[in-house]
C-alpha cells in the first residue's frame, strides 16, 4: 500500500508541478497513446526476448509482492521458530525415526499440519525436510551441512532475484527507447516543415515527450519497482537463513531451547518475538505435537 502511495505521490509532484508553473497537458496526452505505445511496447517487447518464459511469468507474480509486501509476516517467523524447536527437540529425545514419517511426507505431516502456510510453501518444506533427511543418513558435520544449506539459498535467492533484474533491464532500456520515439517524432516534423510555427512547434513538443516518457518511467516507474522487488526478495530469504541458523545450532550439539534462541536472533528486528513471547508460546505447544 505504501508503494501505490509512492506512485501517487510521483504523478502529483510531477505533474502537479508542471501544472504548477504554467504547463498544458493537452500536448501531452495527444502524443501519450502513440509515444506510449511505442516506448512501452518496445521495452515488453525487448524483456521478452532477452528472458524466458518461466522467469517472465515470475516477474508478473512479483507486481503483487510490491503491494502485499514480504511474505512472511511476525506470526509466521514464531510458527517458524515453534516449529524448528519441536523439530529439535523430538530428535534429542526421541531420535530422528521419530520423524521418519514426517519428512518423507511433509504436507501429509499433522507436525507440518499445524503450521500451514509453512507447510505449503514447497521451497521452505523442501530445504527442512532434504537437511533433515540428511542428518538421517549420518552426515551431521555442521560444515558439510552448512555449505549445503548455502548453496541451497543462494539458488534459490539467485531465482528469486530474476524478476527485479527484468525491471532493472527495462529501467535500462526506457530512456534510450523514448530517445527512439523522440526521433521518429522529428522524422515526422521535418516531412511538415512547410507548416505554420504553431503546428511546429506542437509537433516538436509532442517528439519530446517520447524522451520525457522515457526518462519518467525509467527512474519514477520501472527503477523502483525492480528495488523494491530485490527488497522484498532479500528480506524473504531471512526466513530461511534462520531455517540454517537453528539447524547448524543444533548439529553443534546445543540443546533445542539455544538452537531456537540462536535462530530467534536472525530475524529482522520488525518481526522478531521477544524471547518471553516466543517462551511462552513453546510452553503452550501441545506435549504430543510430533506424535
């Protein structure tokens, strides 16, 4: 909501502006359609080349993310953190067959079930389940596992990543597309150079705007789109990296109550529980919870 604010705040400023000191829209919005037309379907047209269909898709579903924000919210990371303590805890004192049937079918788990939209997110159960299976076949070094875990979120964050670098492509792309629509605008002017100044000149301005849509939407639009994209994707992946904090915690040996505290201090300080809170909540978890 923030962000449609922003945008809002960008057309008053800009506009309002130019109204401000005297400016006609009326040039401006005749050549809108055709300028627009032109800048902006050369920019869809050149990201669509430059990227395949998978990650195009990916950058259409991240629109939404800039309205709805970062996917996991505060109660999220304390359902993460009640989740990785039972998790810990049951293979302290039950062994890790006590999990057996929980991590060959996660989103058949009454574990998992309890947290369900940990549950369905695929990535966050894969990288649970694949470290604790694992762990399962004797490889409990923590530095083994932490490289694993590793290079499993920098996969995933490079995927992550793809849609903000479409729209850093685009941002790129813009000014020197309304440069070319400019151009054509003065191709158009010198075959009417025989025309009144008045005509001329309105058909100067209207060459111009093709620069001005350029440069706009590159810096106002596509530019701070393609940041708070990246944004979002960077504080997202903070929730699995506390996912890796706990696990490396508790393959150093430390009871699941320090593992837990371990994982509790990576989350960002806008969703972090205090440690009475999240103390609280581990106290009211049911005694049978990994049964």
């Amino acid at each position: 909501m923030i962000s449609l604010g922003g945008i809002v705040l960008l057309f008053a400023t800009v506009f309002g502006g130019y109204l401000a000191s005297g400016g006609y829209l009326e040039p401006i919005l005749e050549a809108l359609t055709f300028e627009g037309v032109m800048i902006g379907g050369a920019a869809i047209s050149a990201a669509i080349v430059a990227n395949s269909l998978s990650t195009l898709v990916a950058t259409a579903k991240a629109m939404g993310a800039i309205i709805k924000g970062p996917k996991w919210k505060t109660k999220d990371y304390q359902d993460l953190l009640c989740l990785m303590f039972v998790v810990n805890k049951t293979i302290k004192t039950k062994g890790m067959m006590a999990l057996e049937t929980h991590i060959e079918k996660p989103h058949e788990s009454a574990l998992f079930g309890r947290f369900p939209k940990i549950q369905h997110d695929h990535f966050v159960m894969s990288f649970i389940c694949d470290t604790l299976r694992m762990v399962s076949m004797n490889l409990e070094d923590p530095h083994q596992v932490l490289d694993h875990m590793e290079k499993q979120l920098d996969k995933h964050h490079g995927d992550a990543l793809k849609p903000s670098q479409v729209m850093q492509f685009v941002s790129e792309s813009l000014p020197a597309l309304g440069i070319v629509a400019a151009v054509l605008g003065v191709i158009k002017t010198m075959g009417s150079i025989l025309e009144p100044p008045e005509v001329l000149g309105a058909m100067i301005g209207g060459a111009l705007t093709g620069t001005f849509l350029g440069v706009f939407l590159a810096y106002g639009i596509a530019d701070p789109i393609a940041s708070r994209i990246k944004g979002i994707v960077n504080e997202e992946a903070t929730f699995y990296k506390v996912v890796m904090d706990i696990m490396i915690a508790h393959l150093h040996g430390n009871a699941a109550q320090i593992s837990i505290e371990i994982g509790r201090g990576s989350v960002p300080h806008s969703a972090q529980p205090t440690f009475q809170e999240l103390d609280e909540t581990i106290s009211n978890l049911p005694a049978d919870m990994a049964a």
